[in-house]
C-alpha cells in the first residue's frame, strides 16, 4: 500500500508541472495574440482619405471584434505587458482633433434622422469611424470594469481625463453616450481621482455658461453629476452648495437650455431634496435667470418651479410666494398661448396654491390684477376659459378680500383716467399758447422782399 501511494504522489508531482506549463503555454500564447491584435489595431484610419484601403478598414474593425472577445472571455486579469500597449492603442485611436462645430451653441439632439447623410456634416464623417471607435470604447469600458485600479492608475492620470473630457465636444451622439459610461465608470472605480474630475467638469459648465455657450456634451455630463448628486451624503459640503449656486443655477440663462433642460432640472431637485432648505437659493436664481423672449425655455422654467414647489421646506412658503406667484402672472398675461396656459395651469397644484394662500394679502392684488387683464384683452379663446376657472378658484377661497381687489383696481384706474384727462387738458392748453405765440410772431415779422435774378 505504502509503495501504491508513494508511486501515485511520483505520478501526481509528474503531472502537476506539466499542467502549469501547459496553462503557461496558453497564457503566453493568448498575450502573444493580444499583442499582435494590437499592432494591427493601433493603425489609425480616418475613413475620408480616398488612398485609405477598404479592405485594411475592414481587417482592423474585425481585429478590433477579436481583441474585444478575448477580453470579456477572458476570466484572468490582463497581464502588465499587455495593459500598456493596449491603453496606447486605445489613446492613439480615441485622442483625434474633432470635425470643426455645426452648431452654433448647446447640445444636439440625439436623434440622427435630423442630419442628411451627407458631404459637409461632421457626424456624417465621424460616422464612418464610429465603426471603429465603437469598438475601442467598448474596449476600454471592458478594461476599466474588469481591471485592477491599481494596474490601470499609471495610464488613467490627470491627463488621460482631461483628454476624455475634452472628447465630449464631439457632435456625434453615439460617441458620447459611450464617452458617458466610460467616464463614470471611471469615477465610480478612482476614487482618487474624484475630486479632480468634478473640478474639471465644472470647468467645462463654466466656460460654457460665461464664454462660448457652445459644447455638445452638456447633456451628459450632467448625467453623470445627476448620479454623483445622488450619492451625496447630509448634511452637504460646502463645496457642493457652491456648485449648485454657481454652476447649476447659471445653466439655466444659457441659449441651448432646452437641450439639457431635463438633466439639469433633475440635478437641481435632487440637492433641494437632500437639503429641501436650498429651495429658496434655487428659486430666486432661476428666477433671476428667467428668460424675456425665449417662450420655449418659459414653458420649461415653469415646470421646474411647479416641482420645486412641490418639495421645497414649507417654512420657505411666505418669502418665496410673492415672487413666484409675481412670475407667474407675468407669464399668464404673456401673448404667447402656451407660456399663458402653462402659467395657469399651475393653479391647479395644490401645493402651488398652500403656499399662495400663505400670503393671501400680498398674492392677490397681484394675481386678481393679472386675471382680469386676461379676461378683458387676451386674444386666446382658450386662456380667457382658463381665465376664468382660477378667477372662481380664488373666489371661493376669499371672497371678500376678491371683493377688495376688485374695488383696489377700479379705483386706481379711475385715477389713471383723471390722470390721462388733465394731462390732456394741460397739453391742450400748451398746444393753444404755443399756438397764439406762432401767430404773433407771424403778425411782428417784417414781410419778405423776394427778388428775381
């Protein structure tokens, strides 16, 4: 038996090494073919050039396919010698000077039925490398996803990010919503880098806001800040207080608001409802901030309000009532049918009205005022109607004190009109001085001697 054994341990001590060697063997094969991939992959083509060669297009974008396979099977972390000339080849492809802008401000839809297929648009170029560039993005998402940050650090410095972030001034769509997921990849995974990267996207919002109102990429690096915003602790630091004051706030008196409306809004309500106390700030910025002859954006602004409304702390309800409620009417009285109508319609939220009814004695002259302007000029059938049912609503709240409005108005338009009739007589009897004066003169002026050449 002892002999049995001691010959299996002999036969077990030959095989084992032959197993390592064999898992050796297809671990340097499989790095050999990783690098060789790699080679092939780090040529760069620009797909507009007529001397490129289709073929060799289509041998990279399948070379790129292979190398993306053996990444995601592989259940092995990358070997050192790989990862470098991996993130060099990733860098040689994504890290390109960018078509020149199409827009003249904001972002660009993500609809790409809008833009012909043709010559002289930039995404119409780009699109030919995206056949490429897909691949290497997914690529290097796959690579930091699945590799240790501490292998990766040397490669994704500060001016890795910096060149990533400048990449989401690319009008295509496609190549930043894949420019998003890396980024916040990489944010969720550095930790180190973390505050470097919010600097750095405040940066961009700043130098958007104040400088160029141009960038493509403002949608999604709010998105971004939407799930960074969402991972705040309470009570909030200072620094992002700031942020929320002097960065999201000023987003919204830009040109191309409309285009990142949605992020923006999400980003702001969330900080009101970590720290409901922050609703005042927000509201009196955006109201600051409020656009004059932008219907569009109004509609929006509108919105936002009514859901700040909605989640701000009550305590704020009386400071903030008569400017809001101020707003509002402006917007009701406005000759733009939409902007009205979505103003009026505000009355239909309950909270809306809690925080109107705290400042009864202030609200309603403003708002009484504003409703009979409406129903005595308008021009919309349909906002006169509108009109008309908050006019009951206010009513029934207060009747008397509607009652009182009423009376405040009629009277200051009976002064008006006094006003009016002896401003008129007063230019009336100016008109008849300066009138005998001219007569006058006439009478005293010695009569012309004309005299014929």
């Amino acid at each position: 038996m002892e002999a049995a054994q001691t010959n299996n341990q002999r036969g077990s001590s030959r095989k084992n090494p032959t197993l390592e060697s064999l898992f050796a063997r297809d671990s340097v094969s499989e790095n050999e073919k990783i690098l060789s991939l790699i080679s092939h992959c780090i040529i760069i083509f620009t797909c507009t050039d007529p001397s490129e060669s289709p073929s060799q297009q289509e041998l990279k974008r399948q070379n790129l396919i292979d190398l993306l396979s053996i990444i995601k099977a592989s259940k092995k972390p990358l070997h050192d010698q790989v990862i470098s000339p991996l993130m060099a080849m990733i860098s040689a492809n994504i890290f390109r000077p960018l078509p020149p802008p199409s827009k003249p401000s904001s972002s660009i839809t993500a609809d790409l039925d809008l833009f012909p297929d043709n010559e002289e648009n930039p995404i119409s170029k780009l699109s030919r490398m995206w056949s490429h560039l897909q691949l290497v993005y997914e690529i290097l998402l796959r690579l930091v996803i699945n590799t240790d940050t501490r292998k990766l650090g040397p490669y994704i410095d500060h001016p890795f990010l910096v060149s990533l972030l400048s990449l989401f001034q690319s009008e295509d769509p496609r190549e930043l919503e894949s420019l998003k997921n890396v980024y916040h990849r990489i944010y969720s995974r550095f930790t180190l880098h973390r505050s470097f990267m919010r600097k750095a996207m405040n940066d961009v919002f700043l130098n958007y806001v104040f400088e160029t109102e141009r960038h493509s990429g403002v949608r999604e690096l709010l998105e971004i800040w939407g799930s960074i915003i969402n991972g705040f602790t309470v009570p909030l630091k200072e620094e992002h207080k700031l942020f929320l004051m002097r960065v999201l706030i000023p987003l919204h008196k830009t040109k191309g608001m409309q285009g990142y409306h949605r992020q923006l809004a999400y980003c702001v309500s969330q900080f009101v409802h970590k720290e409901p106390v922050l609703g005042g700030v927000v509201v009196r910025g955006i109201l600051k901030y409020w656009p004059v002859t932008n219907c569009q954006k109004e509609v929006l602004l509108i919105g936002e309000l009514e859901e700040l409304v909605e989640i701000i702390d009550t305590d704020q309800y009386r400071k903030l009532a008569l400017p809001l409620c101020t707003q509002i009417t402006r917007c009701f009285n406005s000759w733009n049918a939409q902007v009205a109508e979505r103003a009026l319609y505000v009355w239909n939220n309950e909270h809306f009205v809690k925080m109107a009814s705290m400042a009864m004695e202030e609200v309603f002259p403003i708002v009484v005022e504003g409703m009979e302007r409406n129903l005595k000029w308008h021009w919309s059938k349909s906002v006169r109607q509108l009109t008309e049912n908050v006019k009951v609503m206010f009513i029934e709240m207060d009747q008397i004190l509607y009652s009182k409005c009423l009376e405040e108005i009629k009277r200051r338009e009976s002064t008006a009109r006094q006003a009016e009739i002896k401003r008129k007589e007063k230019w009336d009897r100016i008109e008849m001085a300066a009138a005998k004066n001219h007569r006058f003169v006439q009478q005293k002026q010695p009569p012309y001697i004309f005299v014929s050449h």
